[in-house]
C-alpha cells in the first residue's frame, strides 16, 4: 500500500512545508485553485504583508497585464505580480474600497476594486474564486463576523448545485477542500 502513497501527488500543505509559512498564509494557499507553480509566489508574499493583517483569501489572477497572487486580508486588498519582487501592484486599504465586485463567465472570473481614484480590473481567475473574494471582501469591510455553519450542511449544498449544473464538478472539488480545511 504505500507505493500508492508514492503516486499520490502532494498536498499543498505538503508542498509548501518547507517555506514555514504562516499558518494564514498557508490556509489561504490551501483554498486556491492552483498547483505548485504558485508555490514560490505564495512564499513570497509574506515579504508584503504586516504582523497585524491576517490573510482571508489569495488566488492567481491577472491586472494590467501580468499574472500574480490577488489577496484579501483584514485590513487591504493586494495584487502582486509574479515578475516582480518588488512592492505589491497595488493595495488598498479596505477602508478605502467603496465596492467590491466578482463576477464569473465560464470558467473564468473577474474582480473589480472600485474605489474614489477609480476601478482595478483583475481578470482570469478560476472559476468563481472571484465571487468569493469579493463576498469576503465585503463581510470584511462591513466588519461582520461569519456565522458557524455546519459544514456537512454546507457541503450538501454544494453537491444540489453541482447536481443540478449551476457549478462545475472542479468548482464543487475547490469548495469542498475549502471546507474541509476549516474543519
């Protein structure tokens, strides 16, 4: 039995042990959908980040061109390329944000940041990862505590709308594993 272990690919947990994240980081890491090619940039990111944010939500998207890491944290929302080592693309405070949008075709999703200088577009993230950051967002900057749900009655949820099409198979696979990381 454990040459099966050997073929199973490794967790993202796994994958990313040996950069000794923070544990935020690593839960963030855990709910994208993306594989070990992000590995690097999600280790990099902590370079960005304060002792007093905590990481809510990260995923791959593109803004202005270039691919990077699109995170929300407690207290802003950031984009940091993946060409760069530099500062962050952008970030703004939540506290600035006037609205937060996601929105899905397909199988790929855009976020829009809108705030009193104007609107971040970024583009080309996986199924409805973008609906879920801008939900997040929003719970963030109302300041609003999420309630404990039951996760099987969550997880049965999301199996009626997989059975009945309104998501993908792979979508229902990302928000299970989600899941069954906050368990």
């Amino acid at each position: 039995m454990s040459w099966f272990r050997w073929l199973r690919p490794p967790s993202v947990h796994e994958r990313l042990a040996r950069y000794n994240l923070r544990a935020d980081v690593l839960a963030a890491a855990a709910a994208m959908a993306s594989d070990q090619r992000s590995d690097v940039h999600v280790a990099r990111l902590e370079s960005s980040l304060t002792d007093s944010e905590t990481v809510l939500r990260m995923m791959d998207g593109r803004y202005a061109g270039d691919m990077g890491l699109l995170v929300l944290t407690s207290e802003r929302v950031l984009f940091r390329s993946r060409r760069s080592t530099g500062p962050a693309a952008f970030s703004v405070p939540l506290h600035e944000v006037l609205t937060i949008e996601g929105s899905t075709r397909r199988v790929s999703g855009t976020v829009r940041v809108i705030t009193a200088d104007g609107t971040l577009t970024i583009d080309q993230i996986l199924g409805t990862q973008g609906e879920m950051l801008a939900d997040d967002a929003q719970e963030a900057i109302r300041g609003e505590v999420r309630p404990n749900r039951d996760p099987l009655q969550v997880l049965a949820e999301l199996r009626a709308l997989r059975d009945s099409g309104m998501i993908s198979a792979a979508e229902f696979e990302i928000r299970k594993s989600a899941i069954w990381r906050d368990i």
